[in-house]
C-alpha cells in the first residue's frame, strides 16, 4: 500500500491554528507517521534544528513570532536538503510563485484534503 511509504518518517507540523494542527496530526497519525509539532516560527526553527530525523516540515507561512518564510530562510541555513512544504489560505498564481520562489519544495492549499496531503507527502519524498 502507498501509504505505508510514510509510516515511521518524522514530519514537523507548523500550525498556530489549534483545529488545523489537530487535523493535520489526525490525518498522520492513520498513515503512522511520527508527528513533532509547533505553533509559531521560532519554535519551527529550535525543533528543525534539534532533531535530525525530521524529513518534512509542513509549514503555515502566517505564524506568530516568526513568519513561515523567516522561519524557512533559518531552518535552511542549517539544513539545506530538508523538504519543507508550505500550507497557505492563499491560493493566488502569484502566491504560489512566491512560496516556491522564496525556496519551499512546494505547497498545498487549505483547506487542505487528507488524500492530497499524503500524495503530496510522498511525492516529495520520492523526488529527494
């Protein structure tokens, strides 16, 4: 089964939204991934940086005390090879640019379906 590609992998949920986070995790969890999670830029960037496992961040760009592509830039002065995945409400031509130019892998817009989450988790996992 596809799915069973991404048992075991470690993946970083960056998501002040309470409900989000906790449906992102849900969605996870069913494909037994194992979940680290943050709730502002700054705490992306400590968790990143401490645990080496980590192989997917799926950040929101809108966060408290640090912004996703703030947090994206620190993360990957550090790590350089990791796959980070931004989450956004704004699914503009122009937004979706942006996020990939300013060096995210990719993006996924909210609301966000499990189906294409985890097909987009695992094409990027594929691609690396």
């Amino acid at each position: 089964m596809e799915n069973d590609f991404l048992k075991g992998r470690t993946i970083l949920i960056v998501e002040d939204d309470l409900s989000s986070r906790l449906y992102l995790n849900k969605i996870l969890e069913k494909v037994g991934v194992v979940i680290l999670n943050a709730g502002d830029g700054q705490e992306a960037v400590t968790i990143a940086l401490n645990n080496p496992d980590i192989e997917i961040i799926l950040m929101d760009i809108q966060l408290p005390v640090m912004d996703g592509y703030t947090a994206l830039i620190k993360i990957r002065e550090v790590r350089k090879d990791i796959i980070i995945i931004a989450q956004t409400a704004y699914g503009l031509l122009g937004d979706k640019e942006k996020i990939l130019n300013s060096g995210f892998n990719d993006c996924i817009i909210k609301p966000i379906l499990s189906q294409n989450l985890i097909e987009k988790l695992i094409a990027n996992l594929k691609r690396k």
